[in-house]
C-alpha cells in the first residue's frame, strides 16, 4: 500500500548528492508555473530527488538543509497540496517526502525548523480526498511519523494551548474506525504516542475536551464490533468471515488494553467508565443475563454464546483491574444488589450525534434488531468531532447513580443471575461449557486484573488460611457435597464449588466435545497446581476422590467395547483407535486462551459449528474413537495431578508410553545382524536388491544377507508385526506388498502420502518371489504371526482396562 517512491516509473541510476546539485533541482522546481500532465513526472522526480538531496545533507552536509530552509522549500510544499488541482501522484510524493524527512531528521535545530512556522500543522489541517485510499495511507502515514517524534519539547509544536488547537490528535482519529487495518493501527499508534507525553497542559486538553468524545466513540464502536461478531453467528456465516470478525475485535480490544496501561489514571478512569457504560453493561452483561435467546431469532440483545465470549476475550486480553475488577466481580459473585440488577435493565445509552457506525456493517444499536431480522442497513455519515455535543453520563448512570456505585453501596440480597448462567453452563448440558472454561480459566490467569481475593469470594479457590486436615468421611462428604444438576449452591457452599462442578461434568461426559474435554481438564489441573489445592491435605484429597469417581466411570463406559459378546472385528478394530488414540493424548494440553479465542468455540457455544470441523464437533460419546480419547484424557489428568509437583512442565507432551506392548526390551532394528536359519525365512526381491523374509513372533523383518560375515544377516527394514497390511493382488501372483502405519521409518520402505496429526505415516513396500506358492506362503506367514501378535495385545489393553477399575466397581461391567 505503501511504494517507497511515488512516481510509476523504473528507478533511475543513482546520483551523487552535494548543495550545488540541491541548487540545480531548486532551479528547475522554479522554472515550472503550474503542474499539468506534461511535467507532472517530471516534478515528482525532481522533489523525489530533493528528498534524497536532503536526507543526504542531513547525514553529511549542513548547509543543505540550511538552504532548504533559506529557500523556504516546506512551506512550498504545503501550498502545493493544499492546491486543489495538484495531481495525486505529486500529492503522495509530497506527502512520502515529508514523512522521509520527519523520520531521518537526527538534529533538533533541523527538527525544530521542520516544526516551526504552524506549516506541519496546516498540511495537517488540509482537507484531502478522503475517499482516495493512496491520499489517505500516506496522510496517515505521515501523521505516524509525526507522532513517533513526539516529546514533552516537540509537544509545543503541534498543540495550541492559547487557541485549543490540537489538529495531530483531533484529525486523526476522526479515522480510528476506517475500514483500512493499516490505517486504524496507525491512528492507534498516534494516539498513543499522544497519550504519553507528560505535559499537563496537552493532557488536560485530552482528558477534558476531545477524549471525551473520542472514548465514547471508542465504546460505541467496540459494542457495534459485538453487535457485528454477534450477527454473523446468527447469520451462520463461515468459521474464516467469523474468525475475521474476531481478529478486528481481538485487535481492539488489545489497543485499549495499551491505553489502559499508560501512567495516566484519570485517562484510564475516563475510559473505563465509557467502556463501562456504553459496552459492557448494557451490552454484554444484558446479553448474559437476559433471555436466553438462540441465535437467528432476532434482538436487540445479543445472545448468551456471544456474551460469554466476549467476557472471556475481555478478561484474557486486558490487564486493567479498573476496567475488570467491577465485570468479573458482578458475573462471580453469589448475590447482588437489587438496586444494580434493576438499572442495568435500563435502555443503553444512545452513541452521540457525531459518532458514525462500522462502515462495514453500519450495525449501530438501533438497527441490530433489523438486521436480524432481514432489515435494512443504516446509511453512513461522517464523523464530525468539532461538533460533537458533550458525551452523556455512562456506566450505567440514572439520575447521577451509577449503576456499578450501586454494587458498594447497597445490600447484597438478591441471586446472581450471571453467576447462575455460568454455572449452568459448567454442567456441560449445553455447548457454552469451553468458553465458560475459557472465561474461568482467564480470571483465574489474570492475576493483575482480578485479584486473588475475588477467586476466594467466588469459589473458584479456596482461602490460604485454612489448612485443617480431614477425615476419611468428611472426604467422601466434600467429594459429593455437589450433585452435577442440583440446584444452587447456597452461600455455604463447598470453597471448591467451581473446580469440584468441573469435574463432576467431566464425569458425566457424555454430550462433551473432545475438545471441550481437554479444554476442562487443563482448567481442572491449572487450578489444582495451586498451592491453596495441592498443597493443602484436605483439598488434595477432596480433589483426588472427585476425580477418581470420574476415572472410573469413564472407565466403564470404556470396556463395553471389550465385552465377551462384541464382535472380534470390532474389537480389532478399537485395539488400532486405542494405539492412535494414545499417540494423540500425549500431545499437550490444548492453551486455554489460544483454543477459547477461536472463532470455532464461539460456534460451539451457539452450536453452530460446521460439521466439517470435525475437531470441535466430535463428542465423547459418539463412538469408540472419541470414548477411548474421553478415557485417556481423563485417565491422564488422574495420572498428571499425581505429579504436579515433580514434572517441570506437566501440561506439556506426556512421556509416557504406550502400556501395552508385547515387544521384548532389545527388539532387532535396522542394523543389526540375525543369524540366517532356512527354516525361518523366505527369500525374496525389493527393487533390485535380494532380502530375505525372516519369521519373528513380535516384528515384520526383511533382512539383507552379511557378505562380509556368513550365516547372518542385516536388518534392512524392521516395523511392529500389528501394524502391517500383508495383501497379494490377482494379477501379480508372485508380488506380496507391505502396507505399514508407523510412527518412525521402517528403513526402506517407501512413505506414501503425509502422516497424520499424530505423526503417523503410510510406508509400502513390494516383495517379489520366484513362484506364486512362495508368495502365498509368505503372506500366511505374516498373517499368522500378525493375528498372534494382536490376540496378545488385545489381551494386554484388556487386563490394562481392568486394572482402571478396583474389583470392587466391577459388578456393573461386562466380564471380560
């Protein structure tokens, strides 16, 4: 978007710079009138040169730049664009050439002087094309620059305090919602670079005057973001147009985090409460606390999956505890204030009359409702901050009462409906359980914004103080103090009410996704690694009897695979989804932040998850794959949180192997040497190399004869007998191809086609023998070797299965 030079044509060779050769093209600049199509190249060239000239002089000579001064060549600029018929490729020349100097000027003299005669601010205050995109990125682009040279010094050279004239702040953000992402990131950078600067006067000018408006737009523009994210779930457009969607709105919500973490806190206060006011309580906590809408049924309300959502992307992506410690504290607390419940259903606040909504989807509030309904968009009107009328009052504000005032000041007496829709979804009965995970698991993260004391209040830890140990029976009470679908918990509750909820969901799993899964069980062992749970005898054990229950349930359901009457095809069949399965669940625990920021988890929460994905669509129950992934990744955080406290880094790849193996503990690989015996082997040909076939109880071998050493042989090519494929085709009698599925390279065999997300391959390989008999005799042998191998295996994951389940719990399963 951003050519280094602005003329078309090819670069020409290169020119040696001094003042006499700035002289000559100063000449030549002034021997042109006007600027029209015949000479327009030409002039662009020749202020291309000058800024080469200069940047030159500035490095080696200072007598150029003295001259570029003396001839009064900025301020000739300036009035060449603000020249209504001056071309645009001179425009965008000009424009580069002063952003150049801006970023390559080192001396203050010469800064100063770029700086001085108001010229910088009239450019500034020209009024371009705005509907040119190139006019408008190199405009930008030059106010960047501006910014990036900005200091308690330079300060004083772009604001007015005596006229109240800011045209660097005030012009751009007039763009900080363009539909361009380059130029959004730009006004963003601008304004903070402005937000730093320490000199009161400027920050009094921004505090009480245009941040005023320009933070309201900032929070009507972040509700049109949600309103927008919320309608194209509804519309059920596609995971990328929704991911799109989340990227602009993760961006965002990333610059106010910036904002929000300068040393300016009367600009941090202003801020939140404009978030506060215009966004997050009348729009996200509305949407969490209202009906409970399904997406497509039209509202001016968006649904509880986008609430949730946007809680969680809030909470992982800002660090302000001003901003969150009044959100996270309304959605966790067990009651609240009447009072706030009652204002918060007060109609939002309109956006003022100088804001203008996306001008991509043009979703303000009033026109939500329509476009969920098929209505028409609202037309788009220029921002108009000079005129802006004095923003209204928000949080929530009703005759001077704010309605987060009102969570300090008045009587908790009334149930949390937040908190009751949170913990509804952490029973798993419906698809908002991952971002609901992801919400928890980002408050709990979040240690600057919500303070430790919030997660005690909440239940979502319990208190540092308490290290009474328990008996065995107040144990087994704290381990079922909660039933998976009781009613609320009262105010007495269990301190461990959310991480016990998590796992007694886990234990009734059946309608989870994998993914969800995994994603509990990460949240399960972050909040168990703390040293209140682990390290405190009573919880520890509280924790260890829950999760046990849910092993063994998951267990059972798991062996009904194996039962005495299910097919042994089927069963052959699980022992293969058992191996892969296993290779999939040493992988690490999926990142919290990373999984429930995806535009899929917001689909699954509104179950509008294309069932294309099937990554995030498959659940736990719905065959024996995505049981024995239920069972490992429980079976897994059992085994993890017995080693909390001795594994370095215990979410990341397990390292423990695959349990069943009926391998000896040096099995022959590639290079080494077996002695030849004819009554175990079966010469053949690969490629054009003679191997011979050696019969092995546990491996495939194909072996090369050891010329140097008579009677052995080497191993050229060694796999695990269970997983190969031996098969003889019709018209190639005297061929027996291999087929193996292998993790590592079975040495010369040939891959076919890229592994799996496992790291599993597909490997062939062709044997040719001298008769049709001998092949046939080949195959049986690998057959019968290969069916014994899997019987043994087979019986191995069975007594493996077995030893999950105490003899005790084994009344309720099918004998094996």
């Amino acid at each position: 978007m951003f050519p280094f030079w602005g003329s078309t044509k090819e670069a020409p060779a290169k020119v040696e710079y001094s003042l006499n050769r700035l002289q000559e093209l100063h000449h030549k600049l002034e021997g042109f009138a006007y600027v029209d199509d015949r000479n327009r190249e030409e002039i662009v060239e020749i202020v291309r040169q000058i800024t080469e000239a200069l940047v030159w002089g500035e490095r080696n000579d200072a007598s150029v730049f003295d001259f570029f001064c003396e001839k009064n060549l900025l301020g000739h600029f300036v009035r060449l664009l603000a020249l209504p018929r001056t071309p645009k490729s001179l425009k965008t020349q000009l424009l580069q050439t002063l952003s150049i100097l801006v970023q390559n000027i080192t001396k203050e003299t010469s800064l100063y002087y770029l700086f001085s005669n108001n010229y910088v601010n009239q450019l500034i205050s020209t009024p371009f094309d705005w509907s040119d995109d190139d006019i408008l990125a190199y405009y930008i682009s030059f106010l960047k620059s501006l910014s990036l040279r900005l200091n308690p010094e330079t300060i004083k050279f772009f604001f007015n305090e005596r006229a109240d004239h800011f045209p660097l702040y005030t012009e751009a953000i007039r763009f900080f919602h363009h539909r361009d992402n380059m130029v959004r990131t730009s006004v963003r950078t601008l304004t903070l670079a402005v937000f730093r600067v320490t000199d009161p006067a400027m920050r009094r000018f921004v505090l009480h005057r245009n941040s005023q408006y320009y933070f309201t737009h900032l929070a009507c523009h972040l509700r049109d973001l949600w309103f927008k994210l919320d309608a194209l779930l509804c519309s059920g457009a596609a995971a990328s147009q929704l991911q799109e969607a989340v990227d602009t709105h993760e961006d965002m919500l990333c610059y106010l985090d910036d904002v929000l973490s300068l040393d300016f806190p009367e600009l941090q206060a202003l801020l939140c409460d404009r978030l506060h006011g215009f966004a997050i309580l009348p729009v996200v906590l509305q949407g969490l606390g209202g009906s409970d809408r399904r997406p497509g049924q039209g509202s001016a309300q968006i649904c509880r999956a986008s609430a949730m959502y946007i809680l969680n992307e809030l909470t992982s992506k800002c660090k302000s505890p001003l901003l969150l410690q009044p959100i996270v504290r309304v959605v966790l607390s067990t009651r609240l204030p009447v009072g706030f419940l009652e204002r918060l259903r007060a109609p939002p606040p309109p956006p003022p009359p100088s804001y203008t909504s996306l001008s991509d989807a043009n979703l303000t509030l009033a026109a939500h409702g329509q476009v969920l309904a098929g209505g028409s968009q609202a037309a788009r009107s220029p921002n108009k901050y000079h005129s802006a009328a004095p923003a209204r009052s928000a949080s929530g504000e009703v005759d001077g009462v704010s309605a987060l005032s009102l969570l300090t000041s008045s009587k908790s007496d009334a149930p949390n409906p937040f908190r009751r829709v949170l913990t509804e979804a952490l029973k798993g009965m419906d698809d908002m359980l991952l971002v609901a995970a992801g919400f928890l698991g980002s408050a709990h993260r979040n240690t600057s914004g919500v303070p430790r004391e919030l997660l005690e209040t909440a239940r979502i830890l319990p208190s540092h103080h308490s290290h009474k140990p328990a008996t065995t029976d107040e144990v087994a009470s704290e381990a079922s103090t909660m039933t998976p679908y009781g009613d609320s918990i009262p105010a007495d509750a269990h301190p461990l009410e959310i991480l016990l909820r998590l796992i007694h969901t886990l234990r009734y799993h059946e309608n989870l996704h994998v993914k969800t899964l995994r994603v509990c069980c990460r949240l399960v062992l972050e909040l168990y690694q703390e040293h209140s749970v682990c390290g405190n005898p009573r919880w520890h054990d509280a924790v260890s009897a829950s999760i046990w229950e849910t092993h063994l349930r998951v267990s059972q359901n798991l062996l009904v695979y194996l039962a005495p009457d299910s097919d042994l095809s089927g069963q052959q069949s699980f022992l293969d989804q058992f191996v892969d399965a296993w290779e999939w669940h040493r992988h690490p625990y999926p990142d919290l932040e990373r999984t429930c920021s995806d535009a899929r988890a917001l689909q699954m929460a509104a179950a509008m998850v294309p069932e294309a994905e099937r990554g995030w669509t498959e659940t736990t129950g719905s065959n024996a794959e995505t049981a024995i992934r239920c069972y490992l990744t429980v079976r897994r955080l059992v085994r993890d949180l017995r080693l909390v406290n001795s594994l370095p880094d215990v979410a990341g790849r397990s390292t423990e192997l695959l349990p069943i193996s009926i391998e000896e503990d040096d099995p022959p690989l590639e290079g080494s040497t077996l002695p030849l015996k004819f009554s175990n082997m079966l010469v053949c040909t690969s490629g054009q190399d003679t191997r011979c076939l050696i019969e092995h109880p546990t491996r495939f071998l194909l072996a090369s004869p050891d010329l140097s050493n008579p009677g052995m042989a080497v191993v050229k090519t060694s796999a695990p007998l269970q997983f190969i494929t031996p098969r003889i085709e019709n018209a190639k009698p005297r061929i027996l191809e291999i087929w193996l599925q292998v993790y590592a390279s079975p040495g010369q065999a040939a891959p076919c086609g890229a592994p799996d997300s496992n790291g599993k391959q597909s490997y062939t390989v062709e044997l040719q023998f001298n008769d049709a008999r001998s092949c046939d005799a080949a195959l049986r042998q690998l057959d019968r070797t290969r069916a014994h191998a899997r019987r043994a295996m087979l019986m191995q994951l069975k007594h493996f299965l077995r030893g999950s389940i105490p003899p005790s719990q084994e009344n309720s399963v099918h004998a094996i």
